[in-house]
C-alpha cells in the first residue's frame, strides 16, 4: 500500500509559538548575570540576612519570629525584580537594537510575543520560589498550611506577575533604554524602602497608611504575609493587583511602541 506526503504549509498553533519563544526569552535571561542578580541572588541574600543572623528581629517587620514575616516579602521583592525590573530593561533594550521590530514581523502575533514574555517570567520565578521557599524552611520558616495557603500564594504570584509585568512593558514601550534603565531601578528602590515590601503597612505613619495600601507592591507583599501567616486566601490584595493589571495592561496595549 503506498502512501504519499501531504506537507500542509502553515504556521504553527498560537500555543505553540508561544511556548517557543518563551522557551527563548527563558534562555535569554538565564544568560544575563545582571538579571539573575535582581532575580536571584539579591532576594536570597536578604532572606538569609533576615532569616538568618537575628537582624530581622531588630527591623519593623511584625510580631512573630522573624523568617515567618520575612519569607513572605522576600518573594514579593522577587517577584518585582523579575516581572517588573527585569522585563523592563530587558525589553527597552530589545526595542533599542530593533530586535522587537524585528520580532513583530515573525508568523506570532504581538499578542504572543507579550506572552511569550510573561511566560519566561513565570517560569523563572518558579526557580525563584523554590529556592527561596527552601531556603526558608532551612532557616524554620513555619508557614501556615492548608489548601488556602497554597492557592494563596498561587493566586498572589499569578496576579503580581501580571501588574508588575504590565508597569514594566509600559515603561520599556514608552521610554528610551537609557531612560527605561534609570526609571525601572530608581522605582524598585522607591517601592522597595516606601512601597510596603519589607515592612507592613502599619508600621507607615498614619497620614501615609491610606496611600502606601493603593501600592500594588503594598497588595502583593500583605497578600502574601496573609496566605502564609494566617492560612487564608488574600481575595482584596488579589482584586487590587488584578485591576492594576487590567489598567496598566490597557495602557500597553494603546501605547506600547515596537520600533
């Protein structure tokens, strides 16, 4: 019986041309130490020094022992390393060197090249997480446990990836490298002493509390305290974070510049 090749010219389904470019995009950032930096070693740093030597019974991180209220905004502070920081620089610098031109003339769409892009985020976060979730049962983190939890911090790391994701591809869509660069760090910063990272938000003044809760660096850093310290599903800090990523997500749409 013989048979005969039928080639059936196309491009591949949209899924699959996702998954390969953030397979690249993945590998990409694997290979900057810049972004691994901000990503890995600077969180795990922290962690340990908070965790680790007793300094974080002398900061305002709560009542409770001191890796339990630690570990909590140790993965908020990486998860806005990478979907914010991170991206940004990143893709300012490819629309500099017109590799996301480029890349707009490719058979995936825009639409998937973004995805493509929060895909890579997603998955280096997940090292992310397990390093650091490791790292504080090593030093006795005790979070509470339960189906909430869990979903919890699923629910927290999905929601922040998407707003922190959403700032930074406004910014790397609107800016110039150079400016992208300098905003993208100058705002880690800002939210990371001022924006409710590190330390709750009651620990603000008074006169500040109202403003610092509307932060969506404030949502995903109490969100996730709630999840592990009290063992329920953060649903506000969640609702919060996804309206920012629907405003912000909007703001890319309409404005995200590929040349």
């Amino acid at each position: 019986m013989s048979t005969t090749y039928a080639p059936q010219p196309g491009s591949a389904p949209w899924p699959r041309k996702v998954l390969a470019h953030a397979r690249m995009e993945f590998r990409l950032l694997l290979r900057n130490g810049e972004q691994l930096l901000l990503a890995l070693v600077i969180p795990l740093g922290l962690l340990l020094l908070l965790g680790g030597t007793g300094l974080g019974d002398r900061l305002p991180l709560g009542d409770g022992p001191a890796v339990d209220l630690a570990v909590p905004r140790v993965l908020a502070l990486a998860i806005l390393s990478t979907s914010f920081t991170s991206l940004a620089i990143a893709t300012g610098f490819e629309r500099r060197y017109g590799v996301i031109k480029r890349l707009g003339a490719s058979p995936l769409s825009r639409t998937g090249l973004l995805a493509g892009k929060i895909g890579s985020v997603l998955a280096i976060q997940l090292i992310q997480l397990a390093v650091l979730i490791g790292t504080g049962f090593a030093l006795g983190w005790d979070p509470a446990g339960g189906f909430d939890t869990v979903f919890g911090v699923i629910l927290m790391v999905v929601c922040g990836t998407a707003a922190f994701a959403s700032l930074g591809l406004l910014m790397a869509g609107v800016l110039r490298a150079e400016a992208t660069l300098a905003a993208a760090n100058l705002l880690y910063l800002l939210l990371l002493v001022g924006g409710a990272i590190m330390t709750p938000v009651e620990e603000y003044p008074d006169g500040l509390q109202g403003v610092v809760r509307l932060l969506p660096s404030a949502a995903l850093a109490n969100g996730l305290a709630n999840a592990t310290l009290e063992g329920v599903v953060p649903w506000a800090a969640a609702l919060s974070l996804a309206l920012w990523a629907g405003v912000l997500g909007y703001l890319v749409s309409r404005t995200f510049r590929w040349d």
